[in-house]
C-alpha cells in the first residue's frame, strides 16, 4: 500500500492511498468469510465450503459492494496508522480507480487534530474568590420572600412603589414597527422592584386600572438581549389591574408559614448556609474556568472546523431543549432576537464552541501528561450513581448507551484533570 500524504492546514490532511492486489488479498479474504455463513454450495453444510466455492457461488455485486466498503475502512485505518494521524472528523472519500480484488485507489479529506503546545499549567496566577453573605443579602432574600406572600387587594386609587400592576405593553421602533421582545400580555410587576430597565416602572407611577400611556426609553447598552441593547423604543403601556400589596409581618410567625422554621432566626441562618452555599459553588466553578482560560491562552493550538461545527451543533439543541421547559420555540427565541438562525449560530455559538473545544483539546493534553486515567469501576460506579438520580427511561436507555458512557467518561476525565490542576496550584 502506498499512501500520499498532503497536509492543507495544521488541522486539515488529504490522504492518497493505492493499493495492489497483494494489499486487498486479507480484504478479500475477510469479506469471503463474512459471506461463507449465508451462501450455499451443494454437497457442503453451511459454513464448511471453502473460500474458493464461496466465491463461485456469491451474489457476485453483493460481494463486490460488500469488499469496496471494507477495503476503504481498512485502508483508510491503515493509512491513518502508518502516517500516525488522529482524526478530528468523519472522513471524505473520493474514488480514483477501482479494479475488483486487485487495483483500489482513492482520495481521503478529513480534518485532524494538530500537535498542542501546552502552556505552564503549575504555576497560574487564577485565584478563587471569597466569598461572603451580608445582612443586606439576607434581608434582600426576606423582602422577596415577603413580596412573594404577601395579601394582594385590587384597588382603585394611583399606583404607587410597592403596588402590583398587571400590564399589556409592547414597543416600536422610530419608524413604528414592532420591536421583537419588547411585548407581554397580563404581566404581573411589583413597582420600584426595578425589574424592567431604567425608567419602566416609574412611568407608571400615579396611573390608575385601565388608563394607557406611552413614553419612550433606550435599551441599556450592556442589555442582555443583544437586539435591544442601546436600542430607543417607544412602550404603548395599558394598566389592566392595580393592586395593594400587604407585606406579612418580618416575625417567627411569618418564618413558620415559609416553612419548617420555628423563629425568624431559624430563616435567617437557613437564608445565610443557602446562600453561602450557592456563591461558593460560583466561585469554585469561577476559579476552575479561570485556571482553564488562563492554561488555554497560554498555549498554542490549531482547532479543526469539525469539531467546532459538532459543539455548535449540541449547543444548539441543548439551548432547544432549555427553551422548551420555558415554553418557547427556538423560532420564537430567534424572532425575539431579530436573527436568523445562521447569524446566532455564527456570531453567537461559534466564538464560545471554539473556545470549549480548545479548553477540551487541552485538558486533553493536560490528562495525558499526567497520565491521568479513569477506570472501568470508577465508570460503573458513576452510571449506578446517576441510574439513582434519574428515574425517567429515556434516561436510563441513553446511559446504556456506548456514546453515554464514552460522554460520562469524558466529563469524568475533565473533572479529574481540573482536581489535578487544582492541587498542582493549590
């Protein structure tokens, strides 16, 4: 076998690859095997003929198809060997010359993992975040909850801060049109909560159930739908309801009615451990992205386009699946946005997909030279763990899956690099 080997790009090879004869016989051989189970040759039982027979009496197209298919696979994992290539994608095969048994030659293109150069990874400058809860935190967390409670009474007087409006709004443009994602129907808002961008709410002040106003306000330019962000809308607001809303008292009483908490004291301190408890699984999740950014920017790598396609591809039908629990389409979402599905996936997706699949390929190499490995028990215990955690069966069918538990072996390899990473640095 002769393979011609013409790299493109550092993630990018053409493989050429000629085979004789000599090189197809195992081929043909194998291929005849496989047949020897299912045809039939009189005064032999099935299986016992030889190869030779075998041969005479095969569906000669079926055989012929069935070599052409096994001889690209063997070659092609020939070639890869021989020239100690990784590939990074599904392969692209091109026929040049094929003559039955004896002459095969064909093209190959497919994208490949490039050598990575890994950046000093024990001594990094990352550090994690302190964290810390406050009274204001805790009495930040009482006043939602005290909202969330409280007696709603629908009045006719003003509205006024504190009150609770149920409103129909939607916003156009300088030349009148629509503005995607700038609309509701019977949309319940605490005034002075400050939930809506600067100014909403307090337009609203002093109006009562029923009357309709219009004002117009810019989009703050860090806003978190990029459609809108500095963007100058005109609201159409109708007040439908106005309602008073009657704090319960901040007592043991009310600490009781949340839940299994005997005095206000017991809230506070559960308020305080959640808390706590959430900021610092923030941090540790902070710190770990930052340690793998910090090891990433210093090392130097070229990332195949496949595997960035491939990422972008499961975000989005991760970010389907997401919208779907909150009851919107990803055709909704987009419409939202004012994108189409290309420019998300483009100027959204891509920049993020190419940094996780870089982080991936160097956590890789991190693993590697570590030597850091996850066993089959380690693997089975996961799967039994997560067998409890998950009682749905679709659940269950994808963890019996070989690509389920290759995923899991993944993410438990990323783990244990991040753990090695961490104690490297600590």
């Amino acid at each position: 076998m002769q393979v011609k080997k013409d790299l493109k790009t550092a993630t990018h090879v053409q493989l050429t690859i000629n085979a004789n004869e000599q090189d197809l016989a195992s081929t043909r051989r194998h291929t005849l095997e496989h047949f020897a189970k299912t045809v039939k040759v009189p005064g032999f039982r099935a299986g016992r003929a030889p190869l030779a027979m075998i041969e005479k009496h095969v569906d000669q197209n079926s055989f012929q198809s069935h070599f052409f298919e096994d001889a690209l696979q063997d070659l092609y994992a020939a070639a890869l060997d021989d020239q100690k290539i990784r590939p990074a994608g599904q392969p692209q095969v091109t026929l040049k010359k094929f003559v039955p048994y004896s002459l095969l030659e064909f093209a190959v293109d497919v994208d490949i993992f490039s050598p990575v150069s890994l950046g000093n990874y024990k001594n990094l400058k990352s550090k994690k975040t302190e964290t810390k809860v406050t009274d204001k935190d805790i009495m930040e967390v009482l006043g939602s909850l005290r909202t969330r409670n409280g007696e709603r009474k629908t009045v006719t007087r003003p509205a006024k801060n504190g009150d609770e409006v149920t409103i129909d709004f939607s916003g156009t443009d300088k030349k009148g049109q629509p503005v995607a994602g700038a609309d509701g129907k019977a949309y319940p808002l605490i005034l002075g909560s400050n939930n809506f961008i600067p100014g909403f709410e307090a337009n609203l002040l002093g109006l009562k159930a029923k009357a309709n106003k219009s004002f117009s306000l810019t989009f703050p330019k860090d806003y978190s739908v990029s459609a809108l962000a500095s963007k100058k809308v005109t609201f159409n607001v109708r007040i439908d309801k106005v309602k008073e809303v009657n704090l319960p008292g901040l007592d043991d009483k009310f600490a009781a009615s949340i839940g299994p908490f005997k005095t206000l004291n017991d809230l506070k301190t559960d308020i305080k451990k959640q808390l706590q408890s959430e900021r610092s699984n923030q941090a540790e999740r902070d710190y770990e992205s930052a340690m793998i950014k910090e090891i990433t920017e210093k090392s130097k790598l070229e990332v195949p386009d496949s595997l960035i396609h491939e990422q972008v591809e499961f975000m989005v039908k991760d970010f389907k699946q997401n919208l779907l629990y909150r009851g919107q389409t990803y055709e909704e979402y987009l419409k939202t946005q004012n994108i189409t599905d290309e420019e998300y996936r483009k100027k959204t997706l891509t920049p993020d997909a190419t940094d996780r699949v870089k982080a991936g390929l160097v956590l890789a190499e991190i693993a590697e030279a570590e030597n850091i490995q996850i066993t089959n028990e380690e693997l089975d215990i996961r799967i039994n763990v997560l067998r409890g955690q998950y009682k749905d069966a679709k659940m269950q069918v994808e963890l019996d899956k070989p690509e389920g538990r290759r995923d899991i072996a993944s993410r438990m390899m990323s783990e244990k690099t991040v753990a090695k990473i961490k104690q490297l640095n600590g």
